[in-house]
C-alpha cells in the first residue's frame, strides 16, 4: 500500500572542500546528532522522450536506507513535493503507475539514470531532542542508462521533519549562506544527472515531451471524427491574433486536464472540481470560438469533454449535495431534528459517494480517455486553425464574448417570462449553463481584452452563481424527498426533511425574486460598449 509524505527540503552546492559550520548556533538547535554514512542506490525511470522530467516528476526504485522502496515525486511548490512511496518490488507498482498514466499514456517507463549516493547524514535536534530537520552531505556518482554518460558531484540537502517549523530551513540557510555554502541551481538529483550525462544529440526536457509522438506529428485520432493527415510541419499563429489567444487558453485546460489527473487519482480536495472545470472551459471554448477552431474537429471532442465531466460530475455533485444537506441540517435546532436525519444522510451519502468514485476512477482508468488525450495532444500539435484564426485578436473574441452574452440574454428572458413551477427550473437550469459559457468566454478573453473582459467576466458570474443556488436547490428537493420516502419506510418521522424541503423551496424563490435585479446590471448597456470600443 503507497504512503503520502510533504517532502520539503532545500538544496545546496558543496565541493570535497566543503566544511558544514556549527550548526548548533542556529537559534532553536540545541545539538547535531551524527547518524553515520548510508549507501543509496537508485534507478530513475522515464520514457524515453523524458515526459516526467519535463514536469519535474521523479521516479525511482531505491535500495538503501530506511526508506527504500519505489518513490514517485509530485511537484507542489518550490522545494516542496508529495512523495508517494510503495513498498520495494521488481516491478513499478500498479498504484503509482496509475498516477502516471496522464502523462505516459501507453509508453512503457524505463531505466534512465542511476544514482548512488553516499549520504552522511546529521540531525538537528531541540533541547528536547526531537528532530527539526535532517542534513545530509551527499557524494553522488550519476550514470545515464544505458550504459551513457558519467559524472559526479557533492552536494547538501536540508530537510525539514515531519511537523517542523519551517522557519529553522531559514535559519539554517543562513547560516551556511555565511559559511559560504550557496543554493544549488538544479531543483533534484535527477535534473542534474540529466544535464550532466546529456550527449550532444539531446536537448534539455520540456513541456513538449509529454505530448505522443503521433501528436507531434501532427496526426488527429479518428476515434474522434478527425480526418487523418499526412505529418507536416505546422506554423503557430502569430502573437495577436484570435488563433494564438484561443490556442493558448486551449493549452492551458489540457494541461491542467492531464495534471490534475494523479490528484483525483490520490483523492486530493477539490481535485475532482477543478478537473471538471478544466474539461467544460476547454468544451465550451471549442464552442464560443468556432469561427477560430474547424468545429469538424472540435465537436467530437467537446463530445468526449462532456463525456468525461459527466463522470467526473457523479462524485463532485454527490459532494456539493452532501455538503448542502448536512448544513441546512447543521442549522435546525435540536427541537425540529426528529429521527436519526443525521445517521439516514451519512448512510444515504456514503453509499452514492462510493459508486461515484468507482465511476470517476473507472473513467481515467478507460481507453477512451486515453485516446481523448491524445487527440487534445494532436489537435494542439496540428490546429485546424479557420480564417478568422489569423485576424486580430481583440476584434474576434470581442465578438465571440458578445454573442455568447447575446445568447445568455435571450435564455434569461425566457425564463423569467414563464411562471414559476417545473417548467421554469428547467428554463433557469439551460440560462445559468448559457451564465457559465459567456463567463468561460469572457475569461478566456481577459488577456487580450483586458478590463472589458473581466468586467464581463465579473457581472455575469453574478448570475452564474445565483443560477447555481437555485439548480442546486431544485437538485436538493429531489434528494430530500428520497430521504423522505426512505426515512417514511423505515418507520422514522419524515418531519425533518419536509421541513428542509420547504426551506429549499422557499430559497428558490427568493432567488427568482432576486434575479432580474442581478441579470440587469450584468446586462447593462455600458458592459457591451466596453467589449466594442
């Protein structure tokens, strides 16, 4: 079974002259406790074309130490990482391998740097005598696999323990900064081992090696509806035009697609979110700008993205339900709590959140997200770039944003012109899906637009977020009265969640009330005369 550990530590340049000062005059560092000298050998693996180095993601199958095993390294912040560990096999373990499968798709990771490393190893310790951070003097002889390059070196790792104050890192890079001793320039032993054993035919990893091979080459999945092409090379659009903006917000959510993949993987909060988000901004860009991107292409995608945020939806929703139900429950006094509500919605909620993440997990774990993957890959490699993509920047989105503002408007007065009842739920449920892509518009548009765009941005998020409360609301009755019929069956009062129905109902229709106030200032006359100058 893998473990989870906050890996935060720094690191720094030494030579075989270097000498560690007394550390002991590092305020809060009552001695420094030799723990002898450990012999670590470590294999790092990747794929040939270096995707996880590209990211600053390690892989290594270690021997030696108290910690040998299999650790994968996630990059949280400088000098911060998550290091999942699994137990020592001969093989890479199926858990971090799924963790993995985002970036390597369906190429094999393999040998390619081995690390050994004496390390000499002291404690810093309180007066207490408990750890505050572990120094190490490492002597390190790289060798690229196979069989490549050499080179060693020596270097200093200051890591902070477990519930450690990082202030004492401060400290004590302070006080090796006046013994002379400086901060690496490399960010890990992998990323030295690389650009030290490089041969004269590479070139330093980047972002661009995660992408496939077929990518690169510029072909499209015909899984997708893509017509296949011949490779060639393909010209970038040029930095103020409406192909270079769109493209670069279109990187940037599948970056985020392909990242955030390892972080619902390992349950991490907000995780699943933020996937969802990153699949309906990049969905609902293929769809405000189609006059940039050949829909022929991006229609089958935004198909498959719809189709992944569904899955993903299951357990995020089931979240946000919960979460609603258990404070409106929160809120009622004790009095108007009859019956186990508490115990039923635990039960209730923990069932459905199960099957939701089978559902999510099954979902990343299918070949067609896989080769969902790979066809966002190639349509950034070859963009099926229309006429429009070659003007100027500001002129096309301006448009774009409008026109999604334009539809907003026509589906809020809709709306609002239906009575209250079924009908009109499902009317606000189509205006805030219309509130959510003239919002994603908007933002997409905010670097080339400037202050119009998040104005619009701004306003529209109003009624987003209104439309929101109340689609939540309507979600809410409809659970609420399941729990009813379920708590009713078992021979409990239903009281309670009768009583949470009609409060629902009740907050539903003030947000009917509040809504074309809001809807008036995001429509106002100045909002769209800003996007036109």
């Amino acid at each position: 079974m893998a473990e989870t550990k906050r890996e935060i530590e720094r690191k720094y340049e030494a030579t075989s002259g270097t000498r560690v000062p007394d550390l002991t005059r590092v305020p809060g560092v009552e001695a420094v406790v030799d723990r002898g000298v450990m012999e670590l050998d470590a294999v790092y693996y990747d794929t040939p074309d270096l995707r996880l180095a590209a990211d600053a993601i390690t892989l290594r199958r270690r021997t030696g130490g108290d910690d040998e095993g299999w650790h994968l390294k996630f990059p949280v912040a400088s000098g911060i990482r998550d290091e999942i560990r699994a137990p020592l096999a001969d093989t890479l373990p199926g858990e971090l391998a799924g963790l993995l499968r985002s970036r390597v798709r369906g190429v094999e990771v393999v040998p390619v740097v081995r690390l050994r490393s004496a390390r000499d190893v002291r404690h810093l310790v309180d007066a207490s005598g408990t750890l505050l951070a572990e120094l190490s003097v490492d002597t390190v002889r790289a060798e690229r696999l196979p069989g490549g390059a050499k080179a060693t070196w020596k270097e200093i790792e200051v890591e902070l323990a477990d519930d450690a104050d990082e202030a004492i890192l401060d400290a004590v890079e302070k006080r090796l900064t006046k013994a002379g001793i400086h901060a690496s320039s490399s960010a890990s032993k992998l990323a030295r081992a690389l650009t030290e054993t490089e041969t004269e035919t590479e070139t330093t990893p980047s972002a661009e090696r995660r992408r496939p091979a077929e990518a690169q080459d510029g072909a499209r999945s015909a899984e997708h509806g893509a017509p296949e092409t011949a490779p060639a090379a393909v010209e970038a659009p040029a930095p103020g035009t409406a192909g270079h903006a769109v493209l670069v917000y279109a990187r940037e959510q599948i970056d985020a697609i392909v990242e955030l993949d390892p972080a619902v993987r390992r349950d991490l909060p907000d995780s699943v979110h933020q996937l969802r988000v990153a699949c309906r901004r990049l969905r609902s860009a293929f769809k405000t700008y189609r006059k940039v991107l050949d829909r022929d292409v991006t229609d089958p995608l935004g198909a498959e993205l719809k189709w992944l945020a569904a899955e993903l939806g299951i357990a995020r929703d089931q979240e946000v339900l919960t979460e609603r139900l258990r404070g409106r429950i929160d809120e009622l006094p004790r009095s108007l709590r009859l019956g186990p509500v508490r115990g039923r919605l635990r039960t209730w909620s923990a069932a459905r959140a199960r099957d939701a993440r089978r559902r999510t997990l099954a979902a990343l774990d299918s070949p067609r997200y896989l080769a969902l993957l790979d066809a966002l890959d190639a349509l950034l490699a070859d963009p099926p770039l229309r006429k429009a993509a070659s003007r100027d920047a500001r002129k096309v989105l301006a448009r774009a944003v409008l026109k999604d503002h334009d539809r907003l408007a026509a589906r809020v007065d809709r709306a609002l012109a239906l009575d209250p009842g079924e009908e009109r739920d499902v009317a606000l449920h189509e205006a805030r899906k219309a509130a959510k892509r003239a919002r994603y518009a908007a933002n997409a548009a905010k670097p080339t637009l400037g202050k119009p765009a998040r104005k619009v941005a701004k306003r529209v998020k109003s009624v987003q977020s209104l439309l929101g409360e109340h689609q939540d609301s309507v979600v809410a009755r409809e659970a609420l009265r399941e729990l009813a019929t379920q708590a009713h069956a078992a021979g409990e009062s239903a009281f309670t969640w009768g009583l949470l129905h009609g409060r629902e109902q009740a907050a539903a229709e003030a947000g009917e009330r509040d809504l074309p106030g809001v809807w008036a200032k995001a429509a106002a006359p100045e909002i769209r005369a800003a996007l036109t100058r």
